[in-house]
C-alpha cells in the first residue's frame, strides 16, 4: 500500500498542535483532518474525531496494525518537516 501525505495548514505557536493534514491511501482513498500533534515521544498524527453521546472522543478512522500506524506518522511528520523547510526560503 502506498501512502502519501500532504500537510494542509501549518500551526505555529498553537501548542502540541502542529499541523493539519491529508493522507492517501493507493491513491484511491483520502483522509482529511488529520492533526499532527507533538507529544512526549515525538511527533504523532492524530485520527479525524468527534465526541459521542457520553461525551468521549471517538475517531472516524483509524489505521488497524501497529504497521500501518507507524507508517502514517511516518508520512505525515515527513510532509511536515518538507513543508517546514520550504518555509524558510
């Protein structure tokens, strides 16, 4: 499976939050909403949620293995760090 990433809106001084993302699956399925978000062990991209009928978060989605999972932050601290970088010129 091919995933990509795409950073959509970059944060600064908004805290743990970093950025707004998208991320593609083969090209043939998309997330929107993604947030990347700092936490003690680095940076980590954060699922599309809401709050259910008991007021707990809930994600839309979310990747199933501890594979896919890795892969996703992966891409999207990667667009993050190209996207930070284009910025400075």
């Amino acid at each position: 499976m091919t995933i990509t990433a795409k950073i959509h809106k970059i944060l600064p001084g908004k805290g743990r939050l970093k950025a707004i993302a998208e991320v593609r699956l083969d090209d043939m399925f998309v997330i929107h909403n993604i947030r990347l978000v700092e936490g003690t062990k680095g940076l980590f991209a954060a699922m599309p949620s809401y709050v259910d009928h008991n007021g707990e978060w809930r994600d839309y989605c979310f990747p199933v293995t501890a594979e896919c999972s890795a892969t996703i932050n992966s891409a999207v601290a990667e667009a993050y760090r190209e996207a930070c970088g284009a910025l400075q010129y």
